[in-house]
C-alpha cells in the first residue's frame, strides 16, 4: 500500500516537474527471479518465478502452486514479443493454447517514451547497506488510458510497475533478482506447445502480459 500511495504522489509531481534530458529509459538485463502481482483490491493475481532474455525479448512467468494464495490461479505464460504472440502452458495435461500478443509493453521494460520523475532512496540513503537508490518513470501507454509508474535499481533492476486503469491498478514487484538467464530451457517453445495453432482473438479482446492478471 506504501508503495502505492508513494507512486501516486510522484504521479501527481509529474505535472509539475520538468523533464529531466539526462535521463534515458534504461533496458533491463537478462534475469532470473520472482515476480507478485497484486491488484487494487488487494487480491494477489500471482506470485511465481520468471525468466527474461532482453535480446530474443523473451519472457516466461510461472506462477508457484507451493506458495498458496487464495486468488491466486495457476498461471503459466511464454510471451514472445518480437514474434507478436505467446502461449498459455498447461503442463499438468501438456496443453498449450498460442494467441496474438497486441502489444510488446510489459512490466520488466521501460518504454522508450517514459518520463523521468527523479532518483531517490528507499531505506537510508547514507547508512551503508539500508539503502537502495532507484530511479522513478512515469507515462502512458499507447492508445490507451492506462498510466503507469516504474522503479528501477542504478543497474536497471525493475523494482515495481504499477499500472492504473480506469476499473483499477495492477502492482507487479520483483524479487530475488539474478543477472543471468539460470534455465535457458524456460525461454524455448515446449514441446506441447509447437503444434499448436494460433487462436482466433475475441472481439474486442486486446491480448498483453498485464492482462493475463486482469
Ligand atoms: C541474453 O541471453 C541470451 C541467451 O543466452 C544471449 O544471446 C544474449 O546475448 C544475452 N543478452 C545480454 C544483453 O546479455
Ligand atoms: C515454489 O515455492 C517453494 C516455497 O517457497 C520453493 O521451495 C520452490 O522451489 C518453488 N518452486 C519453483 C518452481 O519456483
Ligand atoms: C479463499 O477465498 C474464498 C472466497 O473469497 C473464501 O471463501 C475461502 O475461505 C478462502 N480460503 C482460504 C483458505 O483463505
Ligand atoms: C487442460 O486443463 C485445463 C484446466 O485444467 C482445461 O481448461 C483444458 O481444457 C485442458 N486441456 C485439455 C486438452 O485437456
């Protein structure tokens, strides 16, 4: 909740802070680590681990039964977004459902259009080890109403991305961060997934990351 209640005040300084031409929206490295989300509601839409290749822009995020959450569902996803699609795994009966990706924002990834808001510390900006030193994003997506606001570490490690719609927000935080790529399995097609044929998207349906947790 504080960290919600933080964002949305930087979210309001925006309006009054220039624009910082210093700053350029960084890149994530490749990652291994775990991942929460939790909507406005307070229900957690998913907690598990994810894989992320920055080159192939590749990312896959599983949620983890063993940390049992009441809203949590089983969740797991491959999203392909040079190739403009994902997949939806199921392994427990090696299904697997491909479907067109409508955008290639996601919440690991600042886009290219952020606006600047300004660097500061969680904890203690002095006492050796209390202290991170983050930098805050704010902007809009395209074509859309959705705001959001990002933190990252110096080093481009996403923090949290908070995104707002108009029916609510979404809150995604990572944890437990590593710089490498540990299974590169994670990263490739499955088997049962490589026959699969590329669903018909509903009208009206815009398919992304964020929303699979809508
Ligand atoms: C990320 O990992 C992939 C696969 O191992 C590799 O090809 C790529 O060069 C890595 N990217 C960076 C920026 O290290
Ligand atoms: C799931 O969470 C449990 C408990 O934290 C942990 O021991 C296990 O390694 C996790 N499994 C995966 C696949 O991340
Ligand atoms: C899970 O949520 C449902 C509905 O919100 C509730 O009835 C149930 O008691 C909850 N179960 C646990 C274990 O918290
Ligand atoms: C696999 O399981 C899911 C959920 O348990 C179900 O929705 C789906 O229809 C199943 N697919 C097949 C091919 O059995």
């Amino acid at each position: 909740m504080y960290a919600a209640t933080l964002a949305l005040v930087l979210v309001c300084w925006t309006a009054t802070t220039l624009a910082d031409h210093h700053h350029h929206p960084c890149h994530s490295p490749n990652m291994t680590g775990h991942m929460s989300v939790v909507n406005s509601k307070g229900e957690v839409k998913g907690v598990g681990s994810f894989t992320f290749d920055t080159t192939a822009r590749r990312l896959r995020f599983k949620t983890n039964d063993s940390i049992s959450v009441n809203t949590t569902h089983s969740l797991d996803l491959l999203m392909l977004f040079d190739e403009g699609i994902f997949y939806e795994i199921d392994s427990k009966n090696q299904s697997c459902e491909k479907k067109s990706l409508h955008t290639t924002v996601h919440p690991l990834d600042i886009p290219d259009d952020a606006t600047f808001i300004t660097t500061m510390n969680i904890g203690s900006a002095v006492i050796e080890g209390e202290g991170l030193k983050i930098n805050i994003w704010t902007g809009l997506l395209p074509d859309s109403k959705v705001a959001y606001t990002k933190s990252v570490t110096m080093g481009c490690l996403p923090l949290s991305s908070l995104y707002y719609y108009e029916s609510g927000a979404l809150t995604f935080t990572f944890m437990n961060i590593e710089m490498e790529i540990k299974d590169p399995e994670q990263l490739a097609v499955p088997s049962c997934c490589q026959a699969a044929a590329l669903e018909d998207t509903p009208e009206g349906t815009v398919h992304s990351f964020m929303n699979e947790f809508i």
